[in-house]
C-alpha cells in the first residue's frame, strides 16, 4: 500500500488544503529520515508538496512511498522528571511542542531517527545536574544550545548531514546544565566489516 492513498479520498482535481500538504511534508520527511528518499528528493518534493494545488498533485509525490500508522497526536507539552536514572524516547514516540526535562545524577536520551515530527520546533526546557543528554538525530533535524547556560559542563554536536538539508526540526535546548554534558550527533553506525584477504 502507498501513500499515494493519503490523498486519494476524493477527486483528484479537488484543491488540496493546508492540513493535506502538511501531511504530505509529514510523509517525505519520515520517508527521508528511513532512507527511502535523498536529501535532493526531500528537498524537491517537499517544495512541490508546499506548491501543490490539488490532491492528485500530493497523491504523485507520496505514490511510491509506503502509508505510515496513524500516530497519536502531538502533546503540547511533555514532562520527564527523574533523580537517579535513566530516560529515553526512541523509536516511533511522538515529539510535542515542548519537553520540560528536570534531571538530577541521571542520563536522558532522546531518539529523533525514527520519531514522529508532528511540528517543526521542539523546545526543551532543560534543569540537569550531572549525566548525559543524548540527542540523537537524522538529517533534518538541527540543535541549537545557544540558550543554555552551562556550569561546568561540557557540549558537543555533530551533525547529521551536510550543508543545505531542508530542516525539518530545530531542536532548541534552553535552561541549565551543570557537571554533565549534551551530546548531539547521528547514530553510530555499525563496524565496517573487510573482506578477509587471500
């Protein structure tokens, strides 16, 4: 099944709303984020997708791409609170408007690779003492920590993909970090394994 079928409702030639193109950015971009599309078709189908008039227009740029589940709705604000341990969000969770993180001795790791963008920023509210921030991203998406203030604390990013990606998700880390880090950076990708030599 593709997601041609998103769009197929009605009659082809019916106008597309703001809501239908925005579902049709939703699926390039989760398209893109399981490599099923380049940076440079994102890039180009996301633009067509903005400009589209009608629904038969949205139904050609999704037609090879499979339909993603329906995914709960975005949450305005998320709150992850924890003094001790260890918290994570991974595969498919849905990414709110803005994430309240109180934090204390403990690591917290978010996982953007193959989450549900439902809006284009995240704001994270951040009061972290000690542990490990871990953002893991995908081409798209982009941190920014200028707002946070750091007391002995360490901050490094990495990003997922070259200059000129279309961003998908800002990420904007604010509030305070003291004896820990943030870490920023794509997957790890697996060991390289060599052909044994003759």
């Amino acid at each position: 099944m593709s997601a041609e079928l998103m769009f197929t409702g009605g009659s082809p030639g019916v106008r597309a709303s703001h809501a239908e193109r925005d579902r049709a950015v939703d699926a390039l971009t989760v398209a893109a984020g399981d490599g099923r599309l380049t940076a440079e078709e994102l890039d180009e189908r996301v633009e067509a997708a903005l400009t589209a008039r009608t629904l038969g227009e949205l139904a050609v740029l999704t037609a090879d791409l499979p339909v993603a589940a329906d995914a709960p709705p975005a949450k305005d604000v998320v709150r992850i609170e924890q003094q001790g341990g260890s918290a994570s969000r991974g595969d498919d969770w849905v990414v709110p408007r803005r994430l309240e993180i109180a934090s204390a001795w403990g690591d917290v790791t978010l996982d953007f690779t193959r989450a549900v963008i439902t809006h284009d920023t995240l704001r994270i509210d951040l009061d972290m003492r000690g542990g490990t921030l871990r953002l893991m991203t995908r081409p798209g998406v982009v941190v920014d920590t200028d707002s946070l203030v750091l007391g002995y604390a360490k901050i490094k990013t990495r990003p997922a993909a070259a200059a000129g990606t279309p961003v998908v998700l800002r990420v904007e880390v604010c509030g305070r970090m003291s004896y820990g880090r943030v870490v920023a950076r794509p997957p790890r990708r697996g060991p390289v394994r060599r052909a044994p030599r003759p």
